[in-house]
C-alpha cells in the first residue's frame, strides 16, 4: 500500500492488499467490502472510504475503484450519493415491531441452522452426481426421470402401486391446481369444494373464472350426498378436495367417507383434484381418495411443502390414469416453464438418503410440541391434530371475526380469517392460527397467550349503551 494520512488509514483498517494472478482487481476490491462486512469490520451505514484514498491505499488506479464502487453496488453491498459518497446498505431486514405472524401454514423447523446444513451438504452431492451442466438446464420433463423414480418411492406408504403410474414432478401444489383447473374446465363453468377450503384454490377459480360452489360438510367432510345434488344442480365436472388435516378445518374424512365419495365421483364421471400436503404428518392418515378411485380422473397431488420444506418448491403430481393429460402438461409449462432441477436433485437426494423421513419426523416432532403447547393455552373448542400445522378456532358469537383479527394485528399477533378460505358469502366466525409461524415455542405462547386472553374478553360490555 502506497503512503496515507492517519485519517485515509484509518477508513481504509478493513482493506487488504490485493492478490495478483487472483482475478480482476475490481472484483478483488468489491469483494474486500463483501467480507469486511461479514466480517463486522463494516456496518450498515458506514461511509466506505472515497475512491481517491482508497485507490492509493492499494496502489491501483482511480478507474479500477470507480468500476469496484460499481460492482459492490451492482451486488447491493453499498449505495452511492453524488456529493456525499458511498455507504454500507443495511444487512439486516429493517428492525421494527416484532410481528409474530400465525397466517401462513408453514411447518416449524426444530432448527434452522439443521435445516441449512442438510441443505448444503445435500447441494454438494446433487453438483457432484449430476455436474453443472445438467443442473444448468430447464427441467424438460425428461430430465428429471429419476427424482421421479425417487418420488415413486416416497409414495409408495400411501397410494402403493399407483405411484408407478403416471407421476409429474410440479414447482408446488399451487402450480398443479392451476394448470389441472385450466386444463379441464372452462371460464363460467362449476367447481365443487368444500365450504371452507384452501384459498389458493378459491384464487385460482378466480384467475381462472370459475364458479367455486361448496357442497354440505359433516364432522366427516363432504358428504356424497351433497356431491351428487350439487353436480346435478350446477353440471360440474370437477371437484377438489384435501381429506387429509382439512386446511383450514383441520378435519381428516374418514376411510369409509373416502370409499363413498370416490363411487360417487366414478359414478357421476366427475374429475377429482386430491391435494393431500399432510398425509406425511400423520402417522395414522387413511389411504388417499386416488386409491378408492384407483386414478381414475383422479389428480392426485402431494406436495412437499407441508412435511418438508416449502422451499423446496416441489410437489409429485399422479396425473389420471389412462390418460393423455397433454393439456394439464402444456398449462404446467406455459406458466412456468417447469421446476428447479436443483430443487428436484436436492429433494431427490433427501429421499435417496432417507433424510427426508427424517425431516419429516422431526417437523412432525415440533409440531407435536407446539400443538400440546397450543391446548394448553387455547379454548376447548380449538380444533386440531396432535401433530398437524394449524389449529382452527370457531369464535364465540359476541366476537366479530373482523374485529377480533384487527385488535390482534394491532398487538403484532396476525392470524388468518375465515373470510380468506371461504367460497360462501357469509363464513363461520373463525380463524386459523398456523402454529410454523413463530420463531420458536416461546414467542407461540407468547401469542397464543395474547390470543386467549383476548377471547375472553367480551367485546359487547366495552361498548357503552345508552
Ligand atoms: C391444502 C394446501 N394445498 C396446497 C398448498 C400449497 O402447496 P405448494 O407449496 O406445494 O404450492 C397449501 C399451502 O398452504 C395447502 O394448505
């Protein structure tokens, strides 16, 4: 390093000297300021030295900076203001109220630092077995035949046989709903569900213009029934269902339910959609729907999200048997193009290596802790499973939902409405509090806490009569 003033020293104390032969030196320079700053050597907000002094601090020209600035910038590590110079950007999510947020229906990880490690060791092997190039590529279908082969297995527990049939991989649930309602119905047609339902299904029939119509539900689910009367009374085709750890009532239907509803949909010719992300988390769960139907116009869907990782992105999709399915392949792709195949190599690694099951235990684990936690804090009448993500809690009449979600919202405790997962104008007063969604067990008692105490208060006495 060339000659410095005291001051220029001390802005340039996190600087090294570069290192020829080890890449440009503009890319050297930015990241110096990438690793001071995870380092700690620099913070959000501190004034990185001005090119001048720092070019002379390192003996490189001026342009070599200016192009460096550039690169750290491009790389959002500092941001420059003409006449003050460059600054640190903050490396942290901006810190403001604690907000514990109960509406998503994540499954809790026991640690997230578990999770990060069996994730990188994980992407070592998938880069090693399968080599940049193929990794690089779109997923065509074909080149994903043997996470597919994985997911086969995977499925084998709960739908046998029927998983060799024919098995697509989809970036989610979400994805495949779309593309199946696209593929099968058209705008101003149908759908039936049940009443409260999963609301990106209710979304899609939106997007899609569709009729969602809910059929007539007992402490079994839908009742086939209704099934029929609803299909004669509307001429739908489609029905889609979740039997498994209802989202959001938390119901699971029963074997000799689903052994009805399925001769009824065989008799009737109507197309299920079977979305059954829980099915892993019980280790009692009845066979799928799929296996009384036995794939036929069945789409069976289990995503991956639920029992793993949402960030896998990743859900195996049995299409119907006996079937083209060519336009449930095109809508997949044309919205998507298909999935991450290094999403696909890491979950087919996991499933190869079997800590998939693991991962499954211990998510079901937590959640079996954070469910005994949640009864012991909430009302009698809070519906869940020993072990599933969410609870629903029916709230009494004196408490308008709408209400109840605002006061909660503004103590920075959020859960989900029932207006969000309804397909009926006026919804049963409830909420679903998802339990993945605090920190850890402490901050859900915290809010499970808040939430109880508010329900006992009665809304009706603070309004003054006069
Ligand atoms: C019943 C149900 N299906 C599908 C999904 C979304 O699945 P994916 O993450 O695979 O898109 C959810 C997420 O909450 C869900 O509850």
């Amino acid at each position: 390093m060339s000659e410095q003033q005291p001051n220029d020293r001390l802005q340039c104390r996190w600087v090294k000297p570069l290192v020829a032969g080890a890449g440009p030196r503009y890319v050297q320079i930015a990241d110096l300021i990438g690793d001071a700053i995870r380092t700690g050597e620099l913070s959000s907000g501190d004034q990185v030295p001005p090119q001048r002094i720092l070019a002379t601090a390192l003996g490189v020209d001026l342009t070599t900076v200016t192009r460096a600035y550039g690169e750290a910038r491009d790389r959002g590590l500092i941001a420059s203001f003409s006449g003050r110079g460059s600054f640190v950007t903050s490396t942290e999510e901006t810190a403001g109220e604690v907000r514990i947020d109960l509406s998503m229906n994540i499954p809790a990880q026991p640690s997230e630092r578990r999770i990060a490690s069996l994730a990188l060791a994980a992407m070592e092997e998938v880069f090693k077995r399968q080599g940049d190039r193929r990794l690089s590529a779109y997923d065509t279908g074909d080149s994903n035949l043997s996470a597919i082969q994985a997911g086969q297995a995977w499925l084998r527990p709960a739908i046998g046989d029927l998983a060799n049939g024919n098995l697509v991989m989809s970036a989610g649930t979400q994805a495949a709903i779309y593309a199946a309602l696209q593929s099968i119905s058209q705008k101003g047609e149908s759908v039936l569900c049940e009443p409260l339902t999963y609301p990106g299904f209710l979304l899609a029939t939106r997007k899609l213009g569709l009729n969602a119509v809910s059929v007539k539900v007992d402490e079994h689910g839908a009742t086939p029934e209704s099934i029929e009367e609803m299909h004669r009374a509307t001429n739908a085709k489609v029905i889609y269902l979740n039997p498994t750890l209802q989202n959001p009532t938390t119901r699971t239907m029963p074997e000799k339910r689903r052994s009805d509803i399925a001769n009824t949909l065989l008799k009737l010719k109507m197309t299920l959609i079977e979305d059954d992300p829980y099915w892993f988390l019980l280790n009692d769960a009845p066979p799928p729907l799929v296996t009384f139907t036995k794939g036929v116009r069945t789409y069976y869907m289990a995503s991956l999200s639920k029992c793993l990782w949402p960030t896998l992105r990743t859900s195996f999709v049995l299409m119907p048997v006996g079937e083209e399915n060519n336009l449930f392949l095109e809508s997949l792709r044309s919205s998507g193009m298909g999935g991450s195949p290094l999403l696909y190599g890491l979950t087919e690694h996991w499933i190869r290596t079997g800590v998939a099951r693991q991962i499954v235990l211990q998510v079901q684990g937590e959640a079996r802790a954070r469910q005994t936690l949640a009864r012991s804090i909430l009302p009698k009448n809070a519906c869940s499973h020993p072990s599933g993500l969410h609870t629903w809690l029916a709230l009494p009449s004196n408490w308008n939902r709408q209400v109840f979600v605002e006061i909660l919202e503004q103590h920075g405790i959020i859960v989900a409405i029932s207006d969000a997962f309804s397909a009926e104008e006026n919804p049963e007063n409830g909420v679903r509090i998802s339990m993945g969604g605090a920190a850890n067990q402490s901050e859900l008692a915290h809010a499970l806490k808040q939430i109880s105490s508010l329900l006992m208060e009665d809304r009706r006495r603070t309004r003054t009569i006069v």
